[in-house]
C-alpha cells in the first residue's frame, strides 16, 4: 500500500513538473534586435488573422490573390527613432512556393520584380519596395521605408528565423 502511494506521489509530482515546464511556442515574427542596422527598432503593432483579414495597405503589390484567403497570417509593423518602418507578414499553411512563385507574377503585372539569391523577389511599384522569401513551408514579405538592399538583409534574416521555427 504504502508503495502505491509513493508511485503515484511520484508519478503526479513528474506531471506537475512537466506542466511547469511548457512554453508558449517561438514566434513566425522578427523581434525588433533582429533588425540589425544601426537603429533601434520598436514594435509599433502586432496582429494576426487570416490573408482576407489583412489590411489593404499590407497586402502585397495590393493584389490579394497572392496566397488563400483562409491561410493563417500574422504581421508585425517596427519604427526606428528616426521615423523609419518596416513591416512583416508571415503566411502559414500554404504551399510557400505557390506564394512566392504568385508574388512574381502579380507584382511583375503592376511593377517589376527581380529574383535574388535566398531566394528573395524584390518587387517595384508605385515607388514602394517590397521583398517577398519563403521557408520550408511559410511565406513572408517585408516592406518599408528602409532601402531595398536593406529590405533584402531584412527579408533573408526572416527566412532563416523561418527555418529555425518548428512546424
């Protein structure tokens, strides 16, 4: 009897532990230190939904046919103390080539886009710069007032933060 009592003691005291030691999963999102430029970077906003929900003004080249209205979509806005922004949208359980390969063209058909190694699309239009790169199985665009080159060390430094996220 008094065995049975230490098993279970020991057997809830392990479940308890176990418990204790979740945590809340890593993000999709960069983190401001991630932004690394010489500025300080803030977040300024943080959201998430589906592609439909996104705002207009965050929506690729404006063309929402880029990735399924229904795939998860999280986005996060930064400033920099000199006025500076960039934004990031990462988009979930689509097929991230399909994405990426849809950012080609529909930005392509408003603007022009250049294919970069990463791999990384660099598309122009409307005198707006925005970098679209794909993980394993997430597709991600950054954009901003920041330089395109730098748009580009920003767009490649979310990729692998992709990469090292689990599924």
């Amino acid at each position: 009897m008094n065995r049975t009592i230490v098993i279970i003691a020991l057997l809830c005291a392990a479940c308890g532990t176990a418990t204790a030691q979740k945590s809340d999963p890593p993000s999709l999102l960069l983190e401001p230190g991630q932004l690394k430029d010489g500025r300080t970077w803030t977040v300024a906003a943080t959201s998430q939904g589906t592609w439909q929900n996104l705002p207009a003004d965050l929506v690729p080249c404006g063309k929402q046919v880029i990735a399924p209205m229904e795939a998860v979509t999280r986005w996060r806005s930064f400033t920099a103390a000199d006025g500076a922004t960039v934004t990031q949208v990462v988009v979930s359980g689509v097929d991230a080539m399909d994405a990426f390969k849809s950012f080609y063209d529909e930005c392509g058909a408003v603007g022009s886009v250049d294919s970069t190694v990463g791999p990384k699309n660099v598309a122009r239009h409307d005198g707006e710069v925005e970098v679209a790169a794909m993980s394993k199985d997430r597709f991600t665009v950054l954009g901003g007032t920041v330089p395109g080159e730098q748009l580009q060390v920003f767009a490649e430094t979310a990729r692998t933060h992709l990469d090292a996220v689990p599924d």
